[in-house]
C-alpha cells in the first residue's frame, strides 16, 4: 500500500486531533502530542490549521504552578454546528437540541393529536423542534437524528410503511427534510437505544450484545464486533413476531399476536400482573407506560403476590433469551426500553436464571442503565457523527 500524500496525512492527523479533543475534553499541545505520538512541530501545525478553519480555541491556561509561560489549552468550537435528535412514539414526540459536543442546550415533548387529519399532526411535531431549536439559540441545524419505531430501508434511510404505525410518522420525515436546512438521519428506535447503551450505558464493555427492547411493543437490536446489524431488508431483530411457546398461536406476516409480543408485550405484561392481584399503583409516574410501573412498582414491593409475578414474567422473558442466545451467542443480553429499565437488577438476574437451564452457551442478563432516555440518546450521537464527519478533515 503506498504511503499517504501529505496532505491525507495532514487530514488524518487533523481528525485524530479532534476526536481526542471531542472524547478527551481541552487538552494542550503537549497533551496531543502525547496522545497522539506526533513530532511537536506536526502538532504545532495542526493546531493552527484547525484553529485558522475555526474548529478549536484557546479555552484556558494550564501551567499555572510551574515556571515558564502557561500552556494554552485548546477545546472544539462547540457551536460549530447545533444537532437536533427526535424521538418519535406512537403518540408524541421529544425533541433535544445539542451543540456539536453533544451538550444538550433545549428540550420538549409534547404529545400530538392526529385528529385533525395527517398534516396537522405533521405540523405538530415539526412545529416542536423548530421552537426547540429557537430556545437553544440556533438558528440552523446541521444534522437531526430521528429514532422511530418501525422498519427503516437500509439502502435508502426511508422509514418503511408499516401496519399499526401512524400514518404521519412517514410524512413526518419527509416533511423535516422539507422543512429543515439540515442532514436528517432516521433510525429505528431499538438501534439507537443499543448504540446509547454501547456508549453510555449498560454495554459498554461489550462489542457484542442484544438489547431486548420492552416498552408499549418488544423489539431488539443486534449489535455485533461494535456494529448494529440491521439485515437485509432493516427487519433485523423484530423479536415481538418470534413464535415461542405459550401463546396459543402462531404470528402472522401482518401481525404479531401469537409471537412473543403476546408473552411479553405491555398489555400481556398486565394480564399477568391483574392474574397475580397486581395494578398500577396510585400516585404512578403518568409520563411512565403502565406496564413498566407495574414492574417498578412489584420490584419495590418485596411481596410474595410481587414475586410470584416477577417470576412468572421472567419466565416468558427467558424464552426470547434462549432463542437470541442459541441464534447469536451474544454473551450479553441488555433488557431495555422502559420495562426493562424499571425491572432492573432484579428482573435482569431472575431472567438469567432461568434462562441458563435453557441455552448451551453462557449468557449475562443485564438491565438497561438508560431506558426510554436511550433513544433520543442514540439519535444525538447519530447526528453529532454525520456532523462531524462533514465537519472534520476526511483525508479524501
């Protein structure tokens, strides 16, 4: 392979600079120098070129208690660019606005009314991250990440028509790219939550893992050697349609009652807590799906009625497990989303004690650090990449 031009090379040492800037913080010229193994004038160089593109600059002194002059410390231009993440649910909408490090500047939600026909309720949620973004101060978002349930086109990026999903939330893509000047990125919710846990939460030891999405419906999302796998169609992981046992049934290509989304879907998930004289206590967060506060609520309860429940949902939480464990041998099986979040420890052990009896290799249940917060989490990192790969010097 021949060696790069100089110019590559300035470019590459110009990108390593700032994702040390970006996951490191302020660091002075010696510190890059350090951590990077370039000669002191190579940093030099660089460090006035990204300061002459305006992507760094001096944002303090270090030094102060040795001899000599103070040691510049130079940080990213944050306002670089603002990024926008979506997080789109069946009823309602949130909305985070960031600066290119990922600081978050503004946030809402709101739930949307789709009574007044599809547009309105399109106009709703734009509307949302418009004002969103004129709280942050930005007057242009750069790139907006989108996290929305359902399949999404892995050729093209298009989220796929599917049954039970609101009609706007296809038009409500199309309609930001309309309306935004900016990159919009959509994803799968299930993905981005397992790229936020990868970063940020309960698998950041791991390359390899599933997350279990438990939430109003049950999803996963398969993340192998550090890179979420989508398949070939982006149906990769639509784990409520597994046919297990139990169910009295079987799913359909239309529909997945009968799959384990019949198990351990939400309104399953309370069948089985009414069948143990279990609700949803009074005084419940309401912003909270109801299955998962009823788990929240029988993990702090302790009682016999509560861990009869526990048990039983456990039980049909293992079954997914064994057949994500005997297909993939992820090692690591994070139980996310809302209802997994609320489980926490407690259910993630129960489920991987029952779940060893059932699968050959060795698997690790553990619960979601992040819940629900994941996915506008994932949809955040989604845009600060595709901001700074345009940002950043390439080398191409």
């Amino acid at each position: 392979m021949p060696p790069a031009s100089p110019s590559t090379a300035r470019a590459l040492n110009d990108r390593l600079a700032l994702r040390l800037l970006q996951h490191e913080g302020p660091l002075t010229a010696g510190q890059l120098k350090t951590l990077t193994g370039l000669s002191r004038p190579t940093v030099a160089d660089l460090v006035e070129r990204l300061q002459g593109s305006g992507l760094i600059h001096v944002v303090g002194e270090a030094g102060a208690e040795r001899r000599g002059p103070n040691a510049r410390v130079y940080g990213i231009v944050a306002d670089q660019a603002h990024l926008a993440a979506v997080d789109v649910r069946m009823n309602s909408v949130a909305v985070v606005v960031a600066d290119l490090l990922g600081t978050t500047l503004a946030e809402a939600a709101a739930p949307i009314d789709a009574a007044g026909g599809i547009e309105n309720a399109v106009g709703q949620a734009v509307g949302l991250v418009e004002r969103t973004a004129r709280e942050a101060g930005a007057t242009r978002l750069h790139s907006v990440g989108v996290g929305a349930p359902g399949l999404v086109d892995p050729t093209t990026g298009e989220l796929r028509d599917s049954s039970g999903l609101p009609a706007w939330h296809r038009r409500l893509v199309v309609a930001l790219q309309e309306r935004l000047p900016a990159t919009v990125l959509v994803a799968n919710e299930t993905n981005l939550a397992a790229t936020a846990e990868r970063r940020y939460g309960a698998a950041r030891d791991h390359d390899t893992f599933v997350l279990v999405w438990l939430s109003l419906g049950i999803g996963a999302a398969v993340v192998l050697d550090g890179s979420v796998r989508r398949g070939a169609s982006g149906g990769a992981g639509e784990l409520g349609f597994l046919p297990v046992p139990g169910t009295n049934g079987l799913p359909s290509a239309g529909s997945c009652d009968g799959g384990f989304h019949s198990l351990c879907g939400s309104p399953a998930i309370m069948e089985l807590g009414a069948e143990h004289g279990l609700s949803v206590p009074e005084g419940a967060d309401l912003h909270e799906p109801p299955a998962a506060a009823l788990v929240r609520a029988a993990v702090a309860a302790g009682t016999p009625d509560a861990d009869a429940f526990l048990d039983a949902l456990a039980t049909r939480l293992a079954l997914g497990a064994a057949s994500v464990a005997a297909v993939l041998d992820p090692g690591c099986i994070v139980l996310g989303g809302e209802t997994g979040h609320a489980g926490g420890p407690d259910l993630a052990a129960r489920v991987q004690d029952r779940l060893a009896p059932l699968s050959p290799v060795r698997t690790e249940v553990r619960a979601s650090t992040l819940g629900g917060a994941a996915i506008l989490s994932g949809a955040l990192l989604a845009a600060q990449q595709a901001a700074q790969d345009a940002l950043f010097p390439s080398g191409t």
